[in-house]
C-alpha cells in the first residue's frame, strides 16, 4: 500500500497497544485497553451508534437543501439567497469546529457528541417556525454550530478505540451514516413539502433527529482509550500549527473541501434544474432524485477494499475520475443521463472522502481531534462555498455554469494529488543514494 493517500513519504499509524511483559496473566487490568475491530464485543454497537448520529448529522445539516425552492417561493428568495440556509449551517460547522475538537480533547469524545447532537436537535425543532428567511438563516446557522462538536470527535473516537487496520472501514460506515442521514432528509422532505408544505417538512426532519440521537445515547460505548488534556489556547494553537505544518495533512485538507465544493454545488442547485423545463418535475419526485445517495453508502464502506487494491492515491484517482465522468454526464437534457451523472458524482464524492479523512485519522500523531477538526473545517468550507457558488454560477450560466464550477474543483484534487504523488519519487530518489553509500561502506570495512 502506498505511504499515504496523496504521496507522503511516510505514514505513522498508531499501533495497538500492548500486553505489559511483566504483567501477570491472570490480571486483566494489567492488558492495556482493548481496541474495537469486527468480530469483537462492542463493535457493532459502536458502528451502529455512530451510523446513527452520521445520519443526524447529515439529515439536519442539509435539510433544507432539497427545499430550496419550496423556500425561495416563500419568501420571494433568488437561488443565491435561499442557498444561505445550507451555507450558513456548513459555514458555521466550519468555524466551530476546530474549538469544539479542543473541548472535547478535556472533557471526552463521547460527551461532546452527546451534547453537539442533542443542542442541534432541540434546535431543530425549532426551525420550522422561522418567521422570515433571515431568521431562518440565523437559526440554521446555530444548528450548524451545534453539530460542530460531532464530525471531529466522531473520528478522534474511532483513531483511539479501533485497530488501525479496521479504521478505514469503521469511518466508511460512519460517513455511510452520512450519505443515509443526507438521502432520508432530502426524500422525507421532498414529500412532505409537496403534500403539507416546507415547514411540516423541516419538523419531520427534527423528529427523525430525535430518534437518532436516542439510539446514539444508548448504544455508544464507553472509552476505553481516551485522556482528558487541559484546555491550553497555547498549546493548542502549537498542536493546530503542527498539522498545518505537516504538507501530506495540508493536500488532505484541501482535498476533502475541493471534493466537498463538487458535492455542495451540484446538490445545491440541482432541485431548481429539474422542477424547470425541460423536467419540469413535482417537489416529492425532486426529493425521490436522493436515493442516488444510496450509491454513496455503498461506496464510502467499500473505500478500505478501494485502498487494500489499490493503495491511497489509486483510490483518490479513481474517485476524482468517477466524479468527473458523472459531472459531464449530468449535462445532457434526458433525465436517465443526469440520474446517471448524479450516480457517478456521488459514488466518487463518498469514496474519496472516506479515504481522505481516514488517512488524516491515520496520519496524525498526536492532537487527533484536532487535525480532524482541520479537516472538517476544510470540508464544510468546501460545502458551504459550493453551495454559494454553485447558485450564482447557476444564476449566470445555468446547468453547465455549475458543472463547469465542479470541475475546476475536480482539476484541483488532480493537481494535489499528482504532485503529492510526485513528492513520494522524489523523496525515494533521494533516499536510494544514501542506501548505496551505506551498503558500500560496510562493504568496504568487511574487505
């Protein structure tokens, strides 16, 4: 397998702990913590916990997406400004991320997702009562917030309580979870709004919130594998520095909000194409259009067989080039082609994620959370710039101005990942001289 997904020269992957030598046999304490993998107790519980807060998070994040021009009717919106109830709620994650990861460094994993999920929750409940678009922006923008504290220290969680070998599949169930949470809101919603309107849509989505945030309650387990730190603004500004420091973290990052830009554009902007001609489809069909993302759950859980075949970066170029062939695609004006574009859009978005923020998970040797954090931040900024830009390339150039957004943001994953790829022969060129002078000098002082 290659060193790292987009060509580090090295990877550091923490080793499972393990039995003190000196330790008695028949003392369990004396084992250091157990780390979850399949087929050991615990883990089913905590997939499925973690699958169910992936779909919280998704179904409460983008749950206005499928709406928006249920949204912009209502309140005599353009496509750019009802866009802002998605890209508040992503920018905002984007920006609270980072101190959420650090609260959670003091006080646990489990206790900052527990409280980040039951917040956006409540919020939630209340979005469907928003009085104007500005309030429902600001609303949404707390609720964005609020989720802040689930993504990084849902994959801090899995870095420190599974085996590193299990890693890449136990987030690719996670962001599963994601893809699920992200189709049921928007065919939920699409649905209900087309039968009772875009507020009795919001309310289900909180309902379906509530379900999954008790499931998560009492299925989570424990941490086996967590220290509480301090909350030093230093030395957490040292800690972000090092990630921001290290150049593999730093194509990941960008790789994860460029991906995110393709995924938050098309998805923004594609329920405005097809309720006008030459579609022209109902509100609960536009919702139905979500199923695709059941091609992403598919695809996000297969990523670690992607990498055990072929390696990070061939994981990364398969994706980048599924998602480019299903944005060309998605041009056509018959319904199969786009339903097909979609499709290959998605399939690519998911798996390239999965690999990118498991290698981050991976790489990170210290400050986990944190550099999760940073790649989170990157994404959701990713998400909540397509969004925008997708809207006001829709605006000016229509279907193919979004397209054309999305693949300027494909030609960037290729260009990171091609020079990433290029760093790593450099780096074994430079380190094949230095293996030669040393076998030569030993044979030197054997003769």
């Amino acid at each position: 397998m290659p060193p790292a997904s987009t060509g580090a020269s090295t990877l550091t992957v923490a080793a499972s702990p393990q039995p003190s030598p000196v330790a008695a046999p028949a003392a369990p304490a004396a084992i250091a913590p157990e780390r979850l993998e399949p087929g050991r107790p615990g883990y089913r519980r905590m997939s499925f916990a973690l699958f169910a807060a992936g779909v919280a998070t998704f179904a409460l994040l983008y749950s206005t997406q499928a709406l928006l021009p249920a949204v912009s009717a209502s309140f005599g919106a353009t496509a750019g400004q009802a866009s802002w109830t998605v890209s508040a709620a992503t920018g905002a994650l984007a920006l609270c991320v980072l101190p959420m990861s650090a609260l959670s460094e003091r006080f646990g994993r489990r206790q900052m997702m527990t409280a980040s999920l039951v917040v956006a929750v409540v919020v939630g409940l209340f979005v469907p009562f928003a009085p104007s678009l500005g309030w429902l922006i600001a609303l949404r923008a707390v609720q964005g917030a609020a989720l802040a504290g689930l993504p990084a220290s849902a994959m801090a969680y899995l870095a420190e309580e599974v085996r590193p070998k299990a890693l890449v599949a136990a987030i690719g169930l996670f962001v599963a979870g994601n893809s699920i949470g992200g189709m049921s809101g928007r065919i939920l919603t699409g649905w209900i709004a087309q039968l009772w309107g875009w507020r009795a849509a919001l309310g289900a989505v909180g309902l379906l919130a509530v379900a999954c945030a008790v499931v998560f309650h009492f299925m989570i387990p424990r941490a086996r594998n967590f220290t509480p730190g301090t909350l030093n603004p230093k030395a957490l500004a040292k800690t972000v520095g090092g990630h921001l420091a290290d150049p593999l973290l730093r194509r990941l990052y960008a790789i994860g909000a460029l991906f995110m830009t393709v995924f938050g554009a098309v998805y923004t902007v594609i329920g405005y194409r097809l309720v006008e001609a030459p579609f022209n489809l109902p509100q609960g069909v536009v919702g139905s259009i979500f199923l695709v993302y059941l091609v992403g759950t598919v695809s996000s859980a297969a990523a670690g067989k992607l990498v055990a075949r072929l390696g990070r970066r061939g994981a990364l170029y398969l994706a980048v080039s599924t998602t480019a062939a299903g944005l060309l695609l998605s041009l056509a004006d018959q319904l199969v082609a786009v339903l097909l574009g979609l499709v290959l859009i998605t399939a690519g978005f998911f798996a390239g994620h999965a690999v990118a923020s498991s290698s981050v998970s991976r790489t990170a040797k210290k400050g986990r959370a944190q550099a999760s954090a940073l790649y989170q931040s990157a994404y959701y900024l990713g998400s909540s710039a397509g969004g925008t830009l997708g809207a006001v390339a829709f605006h000016a150039g229509g279907w193919a101005g979004t397209v054309s957004l999305g693949l300027l943001a494909v030609l960037g994953v290729v260009s990171i990942t091609l020079y990433g790829t290029r760093a790593a022969r450099a780096e074994r060129r430079r380190q094949v001289p230095v293996v030669s002078v040393q076998h030569r000098g030993m044979a030197s002082v054997q003769n």
